[in-house]
C-alpha cells in the first residue's frame, strides 16, 4: 500500500483526523522514508505528530529525546489514551515505572521511547537502545544544542553521536531557530551532513497580537481578564513578586487564579501544573519558568505583564495560545521602566561583546514590534525571514489603525537636550528641561539656561514619556548602566540630529476592554448546555484515569460534538480527534450525554464504527439473515460469526477463491454470491 495512503487510514484511525495541517504531511512523508529531516515549524503547529506517524509506518522502535519531563508525560498519556504503544525514562520515573517501560520494551510492545538528554550519558544507554532495536532518533525543541542559547542542555551534544553509532536516520524539530541556530543544528545533531530541511514558517494567524503601552498596568490586566472571564490563560512577569500579587488581585475579582515560579517547593508547581492541565478556565500567573512542556491546547490568551526579553522569547511564549488551532489572544504591556530593565540585563550580564550586540539586536526587534505603526504580523514574521504580502487583519494595529504624527523635530529636541546635558540624566530631567520646569535640580545644574529648555512646552509631561519610550524602543538612546540609566544616543540617531532622516510616531492610545474586540471562541448559546455538560462528562472521566483533561478530548472536539450532535457512533467516529481507541474508549459515554443512552454494539462493528467498512458489515449482517435458511427458506439454519464478517468487511475479497480464505465450503455454497454482490456494489 502506498506510504500516502497508510498515513492517512493512521491519521484517522489513531488521532481521529481527517487531514494533515499546512506543512505536516510532506514532514512525516520524508520521515517516513528514513531521511535526516530538520523541520521548523510554529509552536502549535503539530510537530509531535511529524515524529509521531512515522513511528507507526515503520518498523522498530523509535527514541525521542526531549528535556521537557512534563511534555514527555502528557505525550506518553495522550498516545497510549489513542491505542500506541509508548514508554518514557526520565528521572521523574518511580523504580516502578521505569521497570514497566524496560519491561514493554524487552516484550518488543513499544512504539515509541520518550528520553531525557542527561541519560545519554548513562553507559548502558546505547546498549539498551541496541537491544530494543530502535530504528530512528527524533528530537524535541532541538535548539537546546545551541550553546548561545537560553535553553542550552549540554546532553543534547551527545545526539549527534548517539546516531553515529546507531546508524538510523535522525530527526530534528524546534520552533525557535534562527539562522545562526540552525546551522549550529546541522553541525551538532548532523555532524555537519545537511538535512531534508523543512522551513513551515512562524505564522499562527489564528492568534491575535497586541501592545498596550503601561498606563496603570494593574487595571488594564484586569479589564483584559475580565472581558474574558471563564478562559484558560496565562500571564507572564518579569519577577516572581509580581506573580503572587497579580495572582491575589485576580483572585480578589473572582477569577480563578495561582501563582507559579522557580522560587516554589516542587510539589506546589507539580500542583499548579496539573491543576491547570485539568482544570477549565484556570489562570496561571507565572514567571517564564512555566510553560516549556505544558502541551494544554485550549488556552484561549498569554498577557505580558512586563516586557519580554528578545523576540523569540516573545515568540514562544505567545505559542502556548490557541494550540488547537482556534481563534486566541496576546496582550503585551510594556513601559520605558521593561526597556531600561532588559537594556540593563543584557549590558551587566557574563556574555562575551559580541553576544551582548546580538541580544541587543534581539530587544530592538522586539521593541520595534511593540512600537510599529503599520501591521504587526509583518514585523513578526519578517524578522524570522518571511514576507506576508498584505496586512493580516488579525493585529491591534490592523483592527485599530493608530493616529501617527511625524515626531522629527521632537526627536531632535530630546536628542539634543541629552547631548547639552552630557548624556548624564534621564528622561524625568529632561522632559523638565524641554517642557521648561524649573525645579530645584534644574537650577543647581544651570539647565535652565540651556538653548533646550522650554522648547518643548507643545507637549504635554505624558506626550513627552510617550516619545521617550519610543525613542528607547526604535534604539535611539539607551539608558547607561554605568552612569544610573543616563540615556545616551546610539548610532542611529546622529542622522536624525543631522537632518538626514525622519521618525514617524504613535500617540498613544489606551486598550479599552470592549466585548466587541474580545475573540470568542465556543458554541451558540444554543450549544452551550450541552458544551458544558460534555465538559463535565470530560472532567469526571479525566478525574477517574489521572490525566489532563485534554487526553480524554480536546475542547476543539467537544465543540463539534456539540454542535452535530451524533447520535450513533458511526456518527461519533466522523468527529474530529475521535479515533479508534477513543471511540471505543469513551465514545458510548459522550453519545449518551448527546443522545441518551444507546443499544450495545458488537465489538467487531464498533471497531469498524465510522468506516466504510462498518456500513459493508451491516450490509453483510442483512444477508446473512436474508440466507440464514436459504433462497428458500427450507434450508439448515447456517450464519457466520461476527468475526468473520467483520475480516470480510475489512479485506474486500474480490471474488470465491478469496472469499474461501474466511468461509469454509457450506458457507461459500451459501452466501458467496450475495456477500460478492455488496462488496462490489455496495
């Protein structure tokens, strides 16, 4: 059978999809064939899955290695919930688990084995690998080998030569890897051997971008929060403080709401973590400690409470929203207080100059998304090396182009008050100087007395903040660690100063919390009894088995169940995300909240719910009792049995001699014709 075809009849009958997502399918198809593939693809883009088929449609074993214990545990779960075979050893293991993982693999019952990079360092770890007869290597978030990285893992130098001495065909995914880290890839997994490279391309356009200037950060999260109340989201800070004190005062407006940070005992993270993969409508307040292997797919929004530090951290923290492919939302707050702190942290920390340059250079990307005047989709995605030909329509920006004004000759009257100051003040002292108030640390210096002062009084002290801060934000000045956070110019405003060059700026405009810009994302308020009832169906199932509530079905799923509402389960079995193993899993238990409760089936035909093959069975079953006593009806009794229909059904014999491999010859006699007769024209 072709490779194409297998795929799909998997696709369906594991995950319950009827296709691929953009890009998915040629990655699995390459996989499948045994090449060395590095694919880059969105976070939420479906790359478990790229590694995941291709295990199936080949023979053997294969590894995963992945530095994310709680993802290897919730993929572990949701394939063995669809009927696959998988094992983890990670270091979270009991003796207990380990021993039934080595205990699957010696019984040759696996399919896949998740792996933490620290136990490639084991010696026995390529033996063992050997004895279990892996045949392909995959690893996750694989630019954990680069060594500049913030998620450097030092194991993961070990891969490259794990595959060297297996001699199998390895493949790579991350979602955030630029240029330099993919040849870093290349050189370290690869050993220098170029890969079938897949690009997928960083656009989520179900996600919708947005940047609020800081002004009264407190009530603008929780307008935002509360326009979307009842929604799974996250928020993100910059200290483990503030995550406690955001979490207390969404808590004291009714959310549901716990804090999360590196600082916790491990029991209480494991806590929050699980609470927030069963648990509907829970927010997590976090540092950025949380979320890397959290593989939740219904989070509905991701809020910056405070400025991220590069673009790629921006990048994938914002991936965590809307996995499942549906409409979901970001909101990033940002003042000149995030500037001076990344500006800060990059300029005092251990990196070589050159490094340093490079995550400047990061923060400016960044910086220049939250002050873009024109569509932010663009920016995003033309910093990762992409051209979108129009304006995406799903951005702040887009939505609610901004009033711009060009900001030329303001930009040169701070720039030059900097410069007659001695580049040694901050912006408080001089937005005093421009806008002409005399205080006391203005006299002692004799500022009032500069060409500068008062030349500025057209705009007002916050009008004057505002330009500040974009000022830092298009990399026009820089606070200077070493003289207090004194702004000083870079390179690129000589020319402004000059006259060579313009800026065009946006006046500031505060995010109002409106219903008619929240997404919405659920079902009528028709559907929505039964949405909930479904849920409630989903928690206590996922309660009973101890896993994410996910595991048991997406709220994706739930949403379609509620909205066609089968009342069969060859109707269930068309569903989306319904698969096999689920269907005959949980399949009769969500048919009775929809439908009421339901005649049994045989297992031979709920296996075949949903297929062609299901409706040829029953079509066999007619016959059979048509012919049970002849054309005639004087005939000995004679049928078939359920398994022998249901072979039948599944292999389409075309004609006697093949239709003998599962009749013997009173049953051929019988039902040969007839059974013939449906499986060519039915």
């Amino acid at each position: 059978m072709p490779r194409d075809v297998v795929a799909g009849d998997l696709l369906r009958q594991v995950w319950g999809f009827d296709g691929f997502r953009p890009g998915q399918g040629e990655i699995v198809e390459a996989v499948a064939a045994g090449q060395d593939v590095l694919a880059i693809m969105p976070t939420g883009g479906g790359k478990s899955l790229c590694y995941q088929l291709p295990a199936l449609m080949r023979e053997g074993v294969t590894v995963v290695i992945s530095p994310l214990i709680a993802l290897m545990r919730d993929q572990v779960r949701a394939l063995r919930a669809a009927g696959v075979g998988a094992g983890a050893l990670t270091s979270g293991n009991t003796q207990d688990e380990t021993d039934a993982v080595l205990e699957a693999l010696g019984l040759g019952e696996l399919k896949l084995l998740y792996m933490a990079p620290e136990r490639l360092a084991s010696g026995g770890t390529v033996a063992l690998l050997r004895r279990a007869g892996v045949t392909a290597i995959a690893v996750d978030e694989a630019h954990c080998v680069s060594q500049w990285g913030h998620d450097f893992r030092p194991d993961y130098l070990r891969i490259g030569e794990l595959k060297r001495v297996l001699a199998v065909p390895l493949s790579a995914f991350t979602a955030t890897a630029d240029a330099e880290t993919r040849a870093e890839i290349v050189t370290r997994l690869f050993e220098g051997q170029e890969p079938t490279t897949f690009l997928r391309g960083f656009d989520r356009p179900n996600i919708r971008l947005a940047f609020q200037p800081k002004d009264s950060p407190r009530t603008q999260l929780l307008a935002f929060v509360a326009a979307r109340r009842g929604q799974s989201g996250i928020v993100y800070c910059a200290s483990r403080a503030r995550t406690e004190t955001l979490a207390a005062a969404l808590t004291a407006e009714g959310h549901s709401a716990v804090a999360y940070h590196g600082g916790m005992e491990a029991d209480r993270r494991r806590e929050v973590e699980g609470r927030f993969q069963r648990e509907d409508g829970l927010i997590v307040v976090a540092t950025v400690a949380f979320g890397m292997g959290i593989d939740k797919p219904d989070i509905r929004w991701v809020l910056h409470a405070d400025l991220p530090k590069s673009i790629e951290s921006y990048y994938q923290e914002i991936g965590r929203a809307g996995r499942d492919g549906d409409p979901a939302e970001t909101l990033t707050l940002y003042g000149p207080d995030d500037i001076r702190l990344r500006r800060v942290q990059v300029d005092e920390g251990l990196a070589e100059s050159a490094r340093k340059g490079a995550d400047h250079a990061r923060l400016n990307a960044l910086l220049g998304l939250a002050e873009a005047t024109g569509c932010r989709r663009k920016r995003l995605l033309a910093y990762f090396g992409e051209h979108l030909p129009e304006d995406c329509g799903n951005c702040d920006l887009c939505l609610s182009p901004p009033r711009l004004f060009d900001g030329t000759q303001a930009v040169r009257m701070a720039l030059s008050a900097m410069l007659r100051t001695g580049e040694w003040f901050g912006a408080g002292h001089l937005i005093d100087i421009l806008t002409g108030n005399a205080t006391e640390k203005i006299r002692e210096r004799g500022h009032d007395k500069l060409p500068t002062f008062g030349v500025g009084r057209d705009h007002t002290r916050g009008q004057w903040q505002a330009i500040f801060r974009q000022m830092m934000g298009l990399d026009l000045c820089r606070p200077d660690p070493d003289r207090h956070g004194a702004l000083f110019l870079t390179e690129a405003a000589h020319p402004i100063l000059r006259g060579e060059s313009s800026v065009t700026l946006r006046r500031d405009t505060t995010l109002r919390a409106k219903a008619a810009n929240v997404v919405h994302t659920q079902v009528s308020e028709e559907d929505e009894p039964l949405l909930s009832a479904l849920k409630s169906k989903r928690r206590a199932l996922a309660e009973a088995a101890r896993v994410p509530a996910y595991v048991i079905f997406p709220d994706r799923t739930l949403i379609q169940m509620a909205q066609s509402r089968p009342q069969t389960l060859d109707q269930m079995a068309q569903v989306n995300g319904v698969g096999a193993k689920k269907l005959e899993s949980y399949g009769r238990e969500f048919l009775s909240v929809i439908a009421g409760d339901q005649p049994d089936m045989h297992p031979h035909r709920r296996a075949l719910a949903g297929r062609p093959e299901g409706a040829l069975f029953d079509r066999l079953i007619d016959v059979q009792k048509r012919l049970a006593r002849g054309e005639d009806g004087t005939e000995k009794p004679l049928s078939c049995s359920t398994a022998q229909l249901r072979r039948i059904a599944e292999t389409h014999p075309a004609d006697k001699a093949a239709l003998a491999r599962h009749l013997d010859a009173p049953r051929l006699d019988r039902f040969a014709d007839a059974f013939l007769r449906e499986i060519t024209e039915g």
